[in-house]
C-alpha cells in the first residue's frame, strides 16, 4: 500500500511541476471533484419512469497532457428515485455508476475564465433497489460531448462548470417492442466543482 501512495505522490509532484508545453507526452495532476445533476430525457424508462434530475457527485483524473489535449479517467454515481411503478416496477431508486475515458483541449486565453471541449466514452452500470434489497444490475456504454468552463482562483485551484450531452446503450432482455424503450437512454448533465492541479 506505501507504494501505491510514493506512486500517486511522484505522479502528483510531476504534474504540478510542468509549466511550458512540450511536444511529448507529460504527466500531469488535474484532480476534479463535482456535484452532478443528470437530466435524463425521451422515450425511454429512465426519463418516464424515474424523478428528473439524478443528483450525485463526479471525480475525475486528467493525468497525460500532449499539446493541450489530456487524456484521463473519470467515476460519478448517482440516484434517480422512481416515479412510476407501473414503469419502475417494485424499485424504489436507481443507483447509476459510470466510469468513462475522456479527451479534453484546453483553449488557452488571456483571462481567469478558460474553456474545454470534452469527448468520453466508458462503462456504466444501473442497480435496481428497494430499500437495502437489489433487484438487480442492468450494464451498458455511454458516449458523449460537452464543454467546461473553468475560472481560476489561485495557481493550483480552479472552480468549473461543465455541461455534457451523452447517449447510454444499455443491456435489457427484453421483448422487441420495448428494446428501444429499455435498451437506450439521453441525458444532459451539469457539474459544479474544483479543479486541482
């Protein structure tokens, strides 16, 4: 375990020590925390079926810069507590787990306020509850765009807002009729957080 923490400690002390850009690829810390709101919208179960918006919270690493493109990793979790039964069925919630790649550009200006278009795919995973009890783990992709609008408060700390649009193709056994139904979901997301690098 001490290594794993020397591991993170050097990765951290390298990211925060690059200034100018390079042309190879550099390690960098950008550490995100965020609370999140999803809105989840169509025909499908989860815009029908659950209260709109989903609340939860969003962690994400950028850590290799290659000519102001950074590639990282990135978890958020959140829960839709649900409307109608007669769609949702004997749950209650439905815990949503995502864990995504991204692409960012960071758009140089001359203010405090700095820009990023982001591109992300990744896994994601909806547990069905009622109460303490699972009913359930539907699985699936996500795949969407957004852009983050960053103001920098100090050297290492910058507060952001993000908003993205993506599509979720999940997994359901189910009949034909109701495959797009299940089987697909949209949802815009906003996050409100800190950037530290």
């Amino acid at each position: 375990m001490k290594r794993i923490y020397l591991v993170l400690l050097l990765v951290f002390q390298l990211g925060f020590g690059q200034k100018k850009e390079s042309n190879r690829i550099e390690i960098v810390g950008d550490l995100r925390l965020a609370v999140k709101t999803n809105y989840f919208f169509g025909d499908n179960y989860l815009a029908k079926g659950h209260k709109n918006p989903a609340v939860g919270f969003a962690f994400n690493w950028n850590f290799l810069e290659y000519k102001k493109i950074r590639f990282g990793v990135s978890f958020e979790k959140n829960t839709l507590q649900v409307e109608d039964h007669s769609i949702g069925g004997i749950i209650d919630k439905s815990i949503i787990t995502v864990y995504n790649s991204n692409l960012c550009y960071q758009i140089p200006t001359k203010t405090k306020l700095s820009f990023e278009p982001t591109i992300f795919y990744g896994q994601l995973y909806i547990k069905q509850k009622n109460g303490s009890k699972n009913y359930g783990i539907q699985d699936g992709n996500d795949f969407g765009i957004g852009v983050c609008v960053k103001y920098k408060l100090d050297k290492y700390i910058q507060v952001y807002s993000d908003v993205t649009l993506s599509h979720y193709f999940l997994t359901a056994n189910t009949s034909q009729e109701f495959e797009n139904y299940f089987n697909s979901s949209n949802c815009l997301s906003l996050s409100l957080g800190c950037k530290f690098f």
